[in-house]
C-alpha cells in the first residue's frame, strides 16, 4: 500500500476520534512516516480531548489490516442492492456522445451481471451551463443529499475544479475524464485521461524520430502554454528551435502567414477540435498544403474530420489516437452499442468509431464497478445522506476510493491503471495521413517511445502535381537502359541514380521525367568556343531541371551550375590488367638467389678451391709419408691435389663430408671461412625457396602514377569529356603536367568515350585507364583480371546538380543528408555494387594462390640435375674402364677386346669384392714373385698377428 493510502488511512482513523485535527508526517532514516495527532477542542468528543495519539505508519498498516480483517469476519459481506452514483454534463453535452457512453456502460455492466451480481447501479445525471460554477455546486450537493457513492465529470476544467472540492471534502471518489494539467496529487480524484506531462514525452519522442529542428506550437486556450511547457523546456536537449504562438479562430491565418514567413514547416496545432474545421480552411486558404508542411495534432480525434481536402496533395498530418481499435474488446462494446438508437457512433470510411471522450466515459464506469468489486471481498458499503450544510463525511469513500485506484482492467483505451489516481500505463496509436486516408503508422508508450511499424510512411508521400525534367548519362551501375523493348518512359531505366532519384523524389515531393543527354557528355569547358557541352550545357540551358549522374563536383563546374551535398565521395585512380604471373621454369629451385649471386658463388668455389690448393703446397704440415714404417725415407705425399681440393669444397658447400681434413693452420682458417659462407648462403637460400616455390610471383611493371608517367611502352589516357580529364589539364603538380602533356600528343588514342571503351582497352593489354575509383571499383570486383594500381590521386564527390539558382537544391541537399544518416545510400551502393551476382570472388582466388601444391614445373630441374650427373658418372667410369684396359696391355699380348672383356667379367662377378685378384694385378704378382721380401727386424707388433710387408 503506498504512502498517500497509509496517509489516508490513519486520516479514517483520527477522523473517527475527531473531525478537526492537525496531522504532520515526517521522514526518518528508515524511511517510516510518523503521524502525530493533536485533538483539539470538540464538544462532541470529550474522550479525544484526553487523548495524544502517536503511532508509526507501518503499524498502522498493520492496524487496519487488523480491523478490516475483524469487520470481514463479524460482519457478512455484500454490496447495497442499489448503488447510486452521479454525473455531471454540460448543457451542451445533453444526450451527446459522452452520455450516451456512459449511460451504456451503466446498462451493459447491470445486464451482463459479472461485475456486480447482486447490485443494481442508478444514474443521476445533472446537466449545467458551462463556466456557471454556482449551479453546479447546488446540483453536486443535491446529490449528495441524494445517496450518489461516485460522481462522474464534468469535463469543463472551471466546473471539474469545484467538483473536486466538494468531493474531497466529503470523502466521495470523483471520477473524470479530462485534461488535467495540475501536478500534484489530489484526494479522491481517479482521472482517465492520459497526463499531460507524459503526452508531452511523446510528442518530444516523435519530434526527434522525425528530426525536427525548427517547430512552431499553436495553441488556443489560456492554459495551452502551460498544458506545453515540459515540451518547450526539453527543445534545448532536442536542439530544437520553437516558435510559440496563441490562435482563436479569428487569427488563425494571421498566425499562419506569421509562420510561412518565417519558413517554419513542423508545426504542432493545439487548438480546441471545435475549431479544427477552420483550422484547416485556414491551411487551404494560405496554401500551405503541400509536401513541405508537416502538421502533429493534440487531438485524439482527428479520424473523425474531414480530410478530403489534403488527400491529394501530399501534406503530412499525425496525431495520436488512445481508442484501442483493434482490440477485441472494442470490436465486441461497438457491435453492441450500434444496436441502440441513440448510441453516440460516428462513422469514419463506413466503419463506426466512438470519439476518445466517450470512450474514457466508458472505461470510468468498468473502472468504478472494478473497484466495487473488490471491495464487496472484503467490505461492507454503507449508505449516507450527506448534506453541504453539515461537517459530516462519508467514512466508506476512502475504501472506495482505494480499491477503484487499485483496479486494473482492458478497457476501450487499452489497459487502465492507475497510481495515485493518475493513469500511468497506457498505449497510443500514431496516425498518419498516407494514401489518402489516415492511418496507423506505429504507437507509443511511455516505457518503450515511439515504435514505428512502417518508417516509409513519413516519407512516402503522395506526389506533388511537379514533373522536372532529369538529365542523366548511361553509365553503369548509375543509369543503365534495360533491354526489354516494350518499356517506356521512366521505367526504361534502371541502375544506382534510377533507385537515389526515386527515394529523393519521394522524400521532397515531385515528380520526374528521365532524359538522355544527346551527346553522352557530363560537361567539360571548351576554351576555343568558350562554352560547355554535355549535361553542364543542358542545366545551363534550363533545359533540364536536374542532373542525376556520376557527375563530378568541380570548381569549373561549380562556377555556372550548383550542386547538391556529394552523395558519394570518390577520387582517381588507375586501373589496369592484373599483372601476368612469372612462367614457372624447369629450375625453379634456383629462384631464390639472383642469377648474379649465383655467378659469385661459383666464383668463390673455383677461388677458395685453388686458394686451398695453393695453401696445402706452401704449409709443410700438409705433407705426410706414404709409408710411416719407413721412417727415414724422403718420400712424402699432400692430400690436397687439385681434384681433393675441389671435392672438399664441394663436400662442404653440399654440406656433406668428403674424407679430408685441413691439418695446417692454414687450411683450416681457409676450410673455416668457407664453412660460415656456405652456412650463410644455404641458410638464406633455404629461407627464400619455399616462398618461391609455393607463392605465385607477379610481374608488375608499375606500381604508381610516378612509374606510369616516367616509361612510355605503356600507354594511359582517361574519359573524353570527363572530370578525370580536366584535372589532369588544370593540375599543376609536376607528375600529371607530364602524364597531361603525353595524352594530350597522343589525344586520338588514349582518350575513350565511355568506360566500357577505356576497361575493353585494358583487357588488350599495355594500356592504363584513368578513371573514378566508384567505377574502378564496379569493374574490379567484376573481372578478375583487372586491378587497382596504387592509391587515389586526388579526393572530390558526385552530386546532383541542378540550374544556378535552383529551389530545389536545398530540399534535394536535405534528403540527401537524411539518406545517409539512415543507411540507404550504403544499401543502394551494396545493391549495385556487391549484390548482383557477378561479382569476382578474389577471396578464394587469393587462398589458393597461397597454398600451391609444388609441381614437376616447379622442383622438375632437381631431377634434371640428377639425372645428368647419373649419366656423366656412367660415362666417365666407362672412360675410366676403358683406359684402364688400355694401360694394362703392355703386361700381356693380349688385344683390347680380350682384355676389356676379362675386366668386364671381372666387374661383374657378384660373389664379394674379396672374392677374385684382378686379372692385370694377378700377371703383375706372377712376374715379382721369385724376389725377396724385406721385413724390418726392428719392428715388433704384439699382439697384432698382422705383417705389413712391401713389394721392393
């Protein structure tokens, strides 16, 4: 239970000791109120007088939990058999919708017998004139007099004030149905219309979804300003110019002129919905009907005008509606109340529809029965006449009171609930003016904003009675013409522009008529006739009203034709064929190192052999005996001949070992340096073979427009007519003077007429297109053999362009800025650009050109290699046997032949190399036989059981 019903509570209480009390709450740091209550003087109440009653909010919660829980089971539980409940109308509402409504709900809730099944509810209505307070207090106090448990309205903020007063001082739950724009929390007071200050969250919430930063507030009552003063405090954090401004009938065109002047064109229109009519006269008659005026109504009624007049020239009307029209329960309480005779309908487009008033009438009454419901769980309702002359109050209108506020229910206005007596949970419908009725477009709740169904309503207007003509130049994927003949007028084109005109045209408002330019130029500056061609000529020629193209933003251009906000940015570059890959060679494997390290290479193999030739003769450490057992012999023999020395700088460059080993000083600071080389270059060449062998090598004979402008065997040149072309003729930096001054000698076969011309060229090879990087990008991701060389070479951007002086730059300026803050230029350039289905897939490309399996044209030379060394040994060892058998043939008269076929049969005798004595070296041992074999006496070898002994 909250704070004000514990407050109302410990009222009842003190009230049943005394009817004249001070009472004072204050807040501790355990958030607990105390009441302290003083009886004053009472004739009637002796025992008060002796009484200080003090006690903790929180137990007294308790304490009337207690006594109510006592009264339940003491005293038997039901509702009156007839509850009398009041209502006030002005005399202009006699019969009128509003009582109609809430004489239905009277009716329908006593005939369903849901609610109340044993209770009946009579009505007392009083009709009084508006702004008469006094009469209607006498008619409220006659009520009361009268039994009512509940009074309803009026709706008139003058006579609801006084109603209110009296209600609250005799504790009789006032329900109503009206604006209220007092903040504070009144006693007794259940109020259904939404509050003021939350409307205003929503109209700021949707003031900021639709960008507004210049409005204008026309409001017509006394208390407008103020019913708008949280939405004029909150335009500093909206930045938000406004411009406030009271109306009656009588200024309404004033104030509008005012506001045309001023060219403001959000205009938000609290007028009283009596006057709406000429309100909207007064529109028509000032003309300001059109596409640029936005106009937001306070009235949750708006369906029920005639809008007949602005269905056809795309105005834009929105307002709320709090009328859950879709509900179930709605469709049920209409289909019912249609039946009667006086039910208080209005009929919109043929369907009936019950104006918001009517309908909060409605929802009071289910409202009122709610809390009648539960309170017959657990209380009892007494009656009491009660008089405007006597002190005396109703002590069951609190109770009542409670329980109606803590009701909550599906009514015609969606969910109903309240906190202290205020509707705080509630849902309204966004409307808008679109397709020539209005219509849903979204809704709004204070804990969610705005949520909007359809966002093109706000910018799919109905268009204007303007057709401009649009110049433009086919170019894909900007403006394309499509091939189906049959076509004609607008829908002949299609492409980037077709789809940026369209959504502009439906955002500003106004029709167009699509134009080729006759001589498919954008428009260049011809110094010989001093004048311009293209589309720039037709603009200047007011021949066209715009320009919707790949057209470039330029000073030349700027100076006789306006443009837009650049609704793309861009620059130069170069496109160009992807370079070849390098041809895969039989030796590959000699790829990493250049073709001259590979000459130095062999050069310090032939240097350092010869080098470790030439050391092992001059060091005397190098020089060793045949024969160590003859000790005193001069015959001595070096290991490094000029064959070892090669093959032991062979062995080591290979890295593999050959035998022989330096034992000078020398040869080894030579074997040593040689080492750390070939440690370097093996290393280095290790590093580099795989990255040859396995990545795809690309010849690219330029890498920027420096490069292009410093060689002549590749040939560049840009679109004739184009942007492209006059900055490399105006340019004054030094590289494009020169790239200028080659195209211009070379005019007739460099410049192209259209893009598809400069990439066919391309494709031909040894040709550079110049060309705007939003085109080079369309054509790269399409062909796979086209690249972007180098970076861009200057940065500018596409606009509309329009005549000097144009209207419509501006408004077409703002569209633009608004399609590309919501993302739609991005999504109409991954429209044409990424998502048409013929775009090259380079990702791929580039995967598998990183992981090539190695190939027979890669590694193919190593077995060349081998195979030419297997076939030069073959053929050396047969030069070996050969001359071998030659020599050998002074020891016997045998012939060649003879005696290369018994060293063949030698050769090829398998059983062991130890098996046989060759043939020559057997006649040899026959002829030195007879001789005597000298064994030296002085060397004695123990334990060895082996006898070196030498032929003399």
């Amino acid at each position: 239970m909250s704070n004000l019903r514990a407050r109302k509570h410990c009222k009842k209480i003190v009230k049943m000791i005394s009817h004249q009390y001070i009472s004072k709450c204050l807040d501790n740091a355990e958030n607990s109120c105390e009441l302290y209550c003083e009886q004053l003087q009472n004739k009637r109440s002796n025992f008060a007088k002796k009484q200080l009653i003090a006690f903790n909010a929180s137990y007294g919660i308790f304490y009337i939990i207690n006594i109510v829980l006592l009264s339940t089971v003491l005293v038997a539980n039901a509702l009156p058999p007839v509850i009398r409940v009041g209502a006030i109308f002005t005399e202009d509402e006699r019969e009128g919708s509003i009582e109609s409504a809430f004489k239905y709900a009277i009716y329908r809730i006593n005939k369903e017998k849901t609610l109340l099944p044993n209770t009946q509810l009579v009505y007392d209505i009083e009709h009084v004139p508006r702004d008469d307070s006094f009469r209607t207090t006498k008619k409220v106090c006659r009520q009361l007099e009268a039994g009512v448990q509940a009074i309803f309205g009026p709706t008139d903020p003058l006579l609801a004030a006084h109603v209110q007063s009296i209600c609250e001082a005799f504790d009789i739950p006032h329900i109503e149905v009206r604006i209220d724009l007092e903040m504070n929390v009144k006693e007794f007071s259940i109020n259904l219309y939404p509050s003021q200050n939350i409307m205003n969250l929503a109209y700021r919430d949707l003031m900021m979804y639709l960008n507004w930063t210049k409005v204008a507030i026309i409001y017509e009552e006394a208390y407008g300003l103020f019913k708008q003063q949280d939405l004029i405090h909150s335009s500093a954090e909206m930045r938000t110019e406004m411009y406030i401004r009271q109306a009656n009938p009588e200024t309404y065109r004033q104030v509008l002129r005012a506001i045309r002047q001023k060219e403001i064109y959000k205009i938000i229109v609290d007028t009283n919905p009596t006057n709406i009519k000429t309100f909207f006269r007064s529109i028509l008659q000032l003309q300001m009907n059109d596409h640029r005026y936005h106009y937001m109504f306070t009235t949750f009624d708006l369906e029920t005008f005639d809008l007949e007049d602005f269905r056809y020239n795309s105005v834009n009307i929105t307002a709320f509606r709090l009328v859950d029209v879709g509900s179930k329960r709605y469709q049920e309480v209409i289909d019912q109340m249609q039946k009667l005779q006086h039910s208080g309908l209005d009929m919109i487009n043929g369907m009936p529809y019950i104006q918001t008033e009517s309908a909060l009438m409605f929802d009071s009454v289910y409202a009122f029965a709610y809390g009648l419901k539960h309170l017959d769980n657990s209380h009892t309702l007494t009656f009491k006449n009660l008089s405007c002359n006597s002190d005396k109050t109703w002590s069951d209108g609190l109770s009542l009171y409670n329980y109606i506020n803590s009701a909550a229910l599906d009514g015609l206005t969606g969910k109903v609930n309240f906190m202290e007596g205020r509707r705080n949970k509630f849902k309204i419908d966004i409307l808008k003016l679109k397709q020539e009725i209005i219509q849903k477009v979204g809704f709004w709740q204070p804990d969610v904003g705005v949520n909007i169904s359809d966002p093109t309503a706000f910018y799919d207007s109905n268009i204007a009675n303007i057709t401009l003509v649009v110049m433009t130049r086919e170019e894909r994927p900007y403006v394309m013409v499509k091939e189906d003949a049959n076509l004609t007028g607008n829908a002949r084109f299609e492409g980037f522009c077709i789809d940026l005109l369209k959504a502009i045209a439906q955002q500003v408002g106004f029709q167009y008529k699509i134009e080729l330019v006759p001589d498919n130029m954008y428009g260049v500056y011809i110094p010989e006739t001093n004048s311009w061609n293209g589309i720039v000529q037709e603009l200047m020629e007011r021949r066209a009203d715009l320009a919707v193209a790949s057209m470039t933003i330029n000073y030349a251009r700027e100076s006789v034709i306006d443009f837009t906000k650049p609704f793309m940015n861009l620059g130069i570059g170069i496109l160009f064929k992807v370079p070849t890959s390098q041809p895969t060679r039989l030796f590959s494997f000699m790829n990493p190192l250049a073709i001259e390290i590979w000459l130095y290479v062999l050069a310090a193999y032939i240097l350092v052999s010869f080098a470790l030739f030439v050391m092992a003769r001059f060091s005397p450490y190098e020089w060793k005996n045949p024969h160590p057992c003859y000790k005193e012999t001069d015959i001595v023999e070096n290991q490094f001949s000029i064959s070892n020395s090669f093959w032991f700088i062979t062995g080591t460059f290979l890295r593999q070992g050959s035998g022989l080993n330096p034992k000078a000083t020398s040869t080894r600071i030579v074997g040593g340096c040689w080492f750390f080389f070939c440690l370097i270059i093996i290393s280095s060449y290790t590093a580099n073979l795989a990255a040859f062998l396995t990545v795809e090598r690309m010849i690219t004979p330029i890498e920027s427009a420096s490069d292009l402008a410093d060689q002549t065997e590749i040939s560049y040149g840009t679109l004739e007519g184009g942007s492209t072309m006059t900055f490399f003729r105006d340019s004054k930096i030094g590289i494009y003077q020169k790239m200028w001054r080659y195209m211009e000698n070379r005019k007739s076969s460099v410049f192209v007429k259209t893009y598809e011309d400069g990439i066919k060229r391309v494709m031909e090879g040894n040709y550079a297109f110049l060309m705007e990087s939003t085109m080079l990008d369309y054509a790269v991701q399409r062909d796979c053999n086209l690249t972007q060389i180098g970076g861009l070479l200057d940065s500018k951007g596409y606009g509309i362009a329009t005549p000097k002086g144009s209207p419509w730059r501006d408004k077409i300026s703002l569209a633009i800025l608004e399609l590309q803050e919501k993302g739609i230029i991005q999504i109409l350039y991954d429209k044409w650009w990424k998502n048409t289905g013929d775009v090259c897939n380079r990702d791929d490309k580039s995967k598998e050109s990183k992981a090539n399996a190695l190939g027979v044209e890669n590694i193919g030379g190593v077995f060349v290699v081998l195979l030419c060394g297997l076939a030069l040994a073959v053929v050396v060892a047969i030069f070996e046997f050969c001359w071998n058998s030659k020599k050998n043939l002074h020891t016997d008269n045998q012939s060649l032949c003879s005696e290369m076929a018994e060293e063949l049969r030698f050769a090829m005798h398998c059983q062991g190399s130890k098996s046989k004595q060759k043939p020559a070296l057997k006649r040899d041992c026959l002829k030195c036989a007879p001789g005597s074999t000298y064994v030296p006496t002085n060397v004695t070898l123990p334990n060895l059981g082996v006898h070196y002994n030498y032929f003399n």
